[in-house]
C-alpha cells in the first residue's frame, strides 16, 4: 500500500496487522517462558486477559474492515485500560529478568497499537506514512554483544545461535528477518542510527500466480 492510498480505515488495518502478528510471535515466546515456570501465577492471568482483550479487538475490527465502527473504539480503549493493569501487575510481582523483559516487550506492542490507534481516530492525515514498532534496544544489544564474543572478522555466528542466547537472556525470539536487517544495518554503519530508512520495495508489473 502507498503513501496516498491511507485512509484512516487502511491505516487501522495496518496497525491492526502489526500488532496481530506481533503478538503471534510474542505468544511463541512467552509459551516457552511459561512452560519453564518463569511466569508467576498472577502476571499468567494478567498476560491471558491482556491477550484476550487483544484478541477481541483484532477480531472485532476484521468483521468490517473497511471502517473503524464505534465498537473497535470501545475495544481499543478496554485494551488501554486492560494494559494499564497489566503494567501494574508487572511492576508489582516479582519474576525472572528474562520473563520480566518478554513480558514488558509485549506491552509495548500493544502501547505502540492504542497510541497509533489514537492517532489514527484523531490526528492522521490521509497519506501519511505510517511508522514502524520499536526496536528492541535490550535485545538488540545483546545480540550485538554476543556477536562480539563468538564472531570473528571473517565469520558472524548463525541465526539459530544468536537466536538462542538472545532469547535465554532477554527472552526476547530473535526474528529471522530482524537478524538480516541488524547485519545489512552493520555492514552499512546505520546501526546504531534512531531511525533506519526504509526503502519502497517496487513491486513486479505481473505478479506470480499462486500455487
């Protein structure tokens, strides 16, 4: 989707998409968190009504999803406050730094969708262009650490290693993807930059027909 083709509905979606698969991904490692015992019983509940809260204002969005309806506000605003619980709970009950990370990760996500959300209702200007989720800065300088540790000059350990040691110190899963870009970023000397330029993927005149 282009730039001038955003409209408030589109750019709802998109925050929509991002945060629905953000969340798949987030609820892949916090499975695994969970499974070890390294959540505590009262941020589990809290982690699973936030979820559900999540979940229900994705689904509700995708029944119409060429408006944002009176209902989507309600559920994105019971999201708000259902975080607002949530990041109490957190700070509150004591749990492994690994787990405490994952966790608070996924709250930023969500942070990152109600306040895009927000904007989206009041402020967005059609044509905008819509901002990318927050890197993972402890995550990112961790693997950046390891790298350091176990890479050479002529050798960058595999995605499969960075990933586990990312993962068992932040508890954060490493993207396959995001390893690729924190390389090129490396190569180019953009890696520590605030923000990463993006560039538009040019798409092909006839696409491939689907199998």
């Amino acid at each position: 989707m282009s730039n001038k083709d955003n409209t408030r509905a589109k750019a709802a979606k998109f925050f929509i998409d991002q945060l629905n698969s953000r969340l798949y991904r987030d609820a892949a490692t916090l499975r695994k968190l969970d499974q070890r015992n390294d959540i505590p019983a009262p941020l589990r509940v809290a982690t699973l009504e936030l979820f559900k809260q999540a979940t229900r204002a994705i689904d509700q969005f995708f029944t119409n999803p060429e408006s944002i309806t009176k209902t989507d506000e309600k559920n994105v605003e019971a999201l708000r406050m259902t975080l607002e619980k949530f990041d109490k709970t957190l700070i509150g009950v004591m749990c492994r730094m690994r787990s405490f990370k994952a966790l608070k990760y996924t709250a930023s996500h969500i942070r990152h969708f109600c306040y895009h959300f927000h904007l989206t209702l009041h402020s967005f200007t059609p044509g905008a262009r819509l901002p990318n989720p927050p890197t993972n800065l402890v995550a990112q300088a961790e693997w950046l650490k390891q790298i350091a540790a176990l890479g050479s000059s002529k050798k960058i350990p595999r995605w499969k290693v960075l990933n586990r040691l990312v993962f068992n110190t932040t508890g954060y899963d490493l993207p396959q993807r995001t390893h690729r870009d924190w390389l090129s970023q490396l190569s180019k000397g953009s890696f520590f930059y605030l923000i990463q330029n993006r560039q538009q993927v040019q798409k092909p005149a006839i696409s491939s027909p689907k199998p």
